[in-house]
C-alpha cells in the first residue's frame, strides 16, 4: 500500500472533461494527464474538444507563431 497516494479531489461545480473516458465529470475522477478543465458549468465542459480544435486552428493560423519572413522557404535546410 502506498503511503502518499494521493487522490484527485476537485470542488463541487467544477467540471472537467476526461480524454480517456470521453465524458463530463464532476470532480476531476480522473488523472490531470487525462482531462482539460476546469470549467464553471457542465455544458462549458460538454464542448472542450470543440474549444480545443478552434484553439488549434486559431494557433496554427497566427502569424505570430511562424518564424519565416516574406520569400523565405519554411522547409527543412540542409
């Protein structure tokens, strides 16, 4: 038995959306490794991975985040 183990204990209200499991949890039940949250209501939580795609595409479309000038290739030198 392990003497430190310690449990995930979240707060009542708020909600989590687990990755392993594929659903809204009250709690967090699950690891941090295997869920995004917080969030204040169960249906905020409902639509993490939708947030989660926007924000990818947000960010992969940012010019901020690309490090080419204007004429230079992006590809790998060599």
């Amino acid at each position: 038995m392990a003497l430190f183990k310690r449990r995930a204990v979240g707060k009542p209200g708020e909600w989590f959306y687990c990755l392993e499991h594929k659903k809204v949890e009250e709690g967090p039940e699950c690891p941090a490794k295997n869920r995004f949250g917080p969030y204040p209501s169960r249906e905020e939580a409902g639509h993490a991975m939708e947030r989660a795609r926007e924000r990818n595409v947000e960010w992969e479309t940012d010019p901020k985040w690309h490090d080419t000038s204007k004429g230079e290739d992006a590809g790998p030198t060599e």
